[in-house]
C-alpha cells in the first residue's frame, strides 16, 4: 500500500473513533488539553497565538481564547490560510470548509507577528509529524520561509498519538504535540 492509501485509512480510522466519543468524554479531553496547553512555557510566553475553531470533534479549544492573548484564527483563500486577528464575541462567518472564520474585513496577523501557532491534526507522532486531512493547508503554510521558524503545537486526543505515522518530504515536524494527557516536546 502506498503512503497515500495508507495516510487515508489512518485518517478514517482516528476520525471514526474521534467521532465515537460521548459530548460528556470530548468536553473532558478538550479541557485537559487547554490545561496542558496553559501549563506550557511556549504559551505563556506567547503573545500572539494562533488557532483554530474545532470541526469533527476535534479537541475544542474555545476556553483559551479567553486569555490575555493576542488571537489570530486562519480564512481559507484558494488554496492558503490567510490569518486574522479575533477576540470573543467579535462576528465569525462560516468558511467554504464549514469552518468558522473571522470576518475578511479583520485586521490581517502578519509572520513576523506571531510568537506560536497551535496545529489541529487527525494524528500525530513521536518524530513531531502530524497527520492532516489531506488539503496541505498547514503543510504549505509551513514550508513557507515566513512561517517556518515559528514554533508549532499540534494538538490531538491522546488515541491520536502513535509512534510512527509515514510521511512526505514536505511534511514539517512540529515543535510540541499537546495531548489530553500531556505536552510532548520535539526535539530535531
């Protein structure tokens, strides 16, 4: 089987079982996660994070964007994520994607400007590299020169973590991976 097919039955097994959990278990995971996450140096060092608003009953995230931080949340355009700045109880818009998305008239989050990017990811490994949906949304955005240096979190239910998953030249690895279970740090 080759590194596609095997990408996309490990895909539909991860999203199979994020979907078998109970709103009650996602909740309590997602929680944990943002505990972990606020635990972290990388976070509380951090300025300006950016993120993303949960789809598919991925880890949910909604409980930091309270925090004393500078909130950037992606648009997709074409084939890109261009990044805006948002804050609570500013208007979201639904995407092409069915992803919520800040408003294309709110104030564009430049590289240079971003202290932490936290990742969503169907799966993640131990090397630091993640399993996406396929799109290569995140994987173009971090092979840009730009946006390569800026340190990166996946996030991912701990199921979720394996000890390898195959990957492409162009996959990045991450910096952290954040789990219901606790913070890994990658070191390259």
């Amino acid at each position: 089987m080759n590194i596609k097919e095997t990408k996309k039955q490990l895909r539909t097994k991860i999203i199979t079982k994020r979907a078998s959990l109970s709103a009650t278990d996602w909740q309590e995971k997602s929680k944990k996660i943002c505990k972990n996450l606020e635990n972290h140096l990388l976070f509380q060092e951090a300025k300006t994070i950016l993120a993303y608003f949960s789809i598919r009953q991925e880890p949910d995230l909604t409980t930091l964007f309270s925090t004393n931080h500078n909130w950037g949340f992606p648009r997709c355009v074409n084939k890109s994520l261009i990044w805006h700045s948002w804050q609570p109880k500013e208007p979201l818009l639904t995407g092409k994607y069915g992803i919520l998305e800040p408003s294309p008239n709110a104030p564009v989050i430049k590289p240079e400007n971003v202290d932490l990017i936290l990742i969503p990811a169907v799966a993640c490994d131990y090397n630091g590299y993640r399993l996406g949906y396929g799109g290569g949304f995140y994987d173009r955005l971090l092979n840009s020169p730009q946006w390569h240096s800026i340190p990166t979190i996946g996030i991912i239910f701990e199921f979720a973590l394996f000890s390898q998953l195959p990957y492409e030249p162009w996959d990045q690895k991450l910096k952290a991976i954040c789990t219901d279970k606790d913070v890994l740090s990658i070191y390259t």
